[in-house]
C-alpha cells in the first residue's frame, strides 16, 4: 500500500491526473480510511487542473500570438474535458462510500464537504448554467453536511464559513 502512495504523490507532484486516478481506479480492495484517503487525493488532483486552468485562461489573455492563442485554447479544452471525466469518476466514489450505511457520521460529513468543495472548485472553471449548477450542489451538499454534523461543532464551523464563500460568491457573480 505505501507503494501506490508513493506512486500516487508523485503524480500529484508532477500534475499527472490521468496516471493518479487509473492507479486509483485499479486499487479496487480499499477499506474505509483507504477510500477516504483516495478521495481526498482525488479531490487535490481536480485542485491542480483547476489551478493549470486558471493560470492557462491567463496566458491566453495577454498573448497576442494567433498560433499560440489555438494551441492554449484547444489544450483549455481537453483540461476542461478531463476535469469533467475525473469529476464524474470522483462523484461516483463519493456516492459508492454515502450509500455504505455502516459509515461513521463525520465520515459522512467529511464526504458530503468534499463532495460540496469539488463542486465549488468546478464552480469556479465553468460558465453560466454550468457554474450555477455547481453552485448549487456544492450548497446542497454543505447543507446536509450541516445537518449531519449539527452536533459536532467545529465541522459546523467550517461548514458554515465554506457555505458563507459560496454565497458571496453568489451574490458578487449576480450583481
């Protein structure tokens, strides 16, 4: 097991998405904090695409190179392509680790605020109905966090001040 780590940091590393979540889709025999642990590295590895995103978006708008402007916007594209692919795949997971009825309740937290910031993160690259779709979700999920962990309040906190961003996120995209 501490080989598949080692393997899946460096792809973390070296921003090698597709290399990290096949080593993640063939691991199949996990147990719970194992599959917790994956996920969290999933949802890092969906972070750095959507950092190489932003960061690409911004070389687009100061070049001036025609030929240049082609080459980022079609490797934009195939970025964007993947982190939907990968989000799905993330999604699925999260879902498949939800419906284990015998899952702790800040497991169930811990999932349902990943599954809250994947969705903030995809927010953050999509456009118009996309964005607030993603919005939407990821305020869904932080309120049944919220609801799970009513009793367990520094996760309450968090929750809250994740769910407050969002919102004025909202707020500023509307006005």
């Amino acid at each position: 097991m501490k080989n598949l780590f080692d393997r899946l940091y460096f792809c973390y590393l070296t921003n090698r998405c597709e290399d990290a979540f096949q080593l993640i889709k063939s691991s199949k025999t996990f147990d719970e904090q194992q599959q917790t642990i994956f996920t969290l590295i999933s949802l890092n590895l969906i972070e750095k695409r959507c950092q190489s995103l932003r960061k690409l978006n911004q070389i687009l708008i100061e070049t001036n190179d025609q030929n240049q402007c082609f080459i980022i916007q079609n490797y934009l594209q195939l970025i964007f392509n993947e982190l939907q692919f990968y989000s799905k795949e993330i999604f699925s997971q999260i879902e498949n680790l939800l419906s284990n009825r015998s899952i702790s309740l800040s497991l169930k937290v811990c999932y349902q605020k990943l599954q809250g910031d994947l969705h903030f993160l995809l927010s953050q690259v999509s456009k118009s109905n996309d964005k607030l779709e993603h919005i939407n979700h990821s305020l869904r999920s932080y309120n049944q966090a919220l609801d799970i962990s009513s009793q367990q309040s520094l996760i309450h906190q968090q929750i809250l001040r994740n769910k407050n961003l969002i919102s004025n996120l909202f707020d500023f995209q509307i006005v």
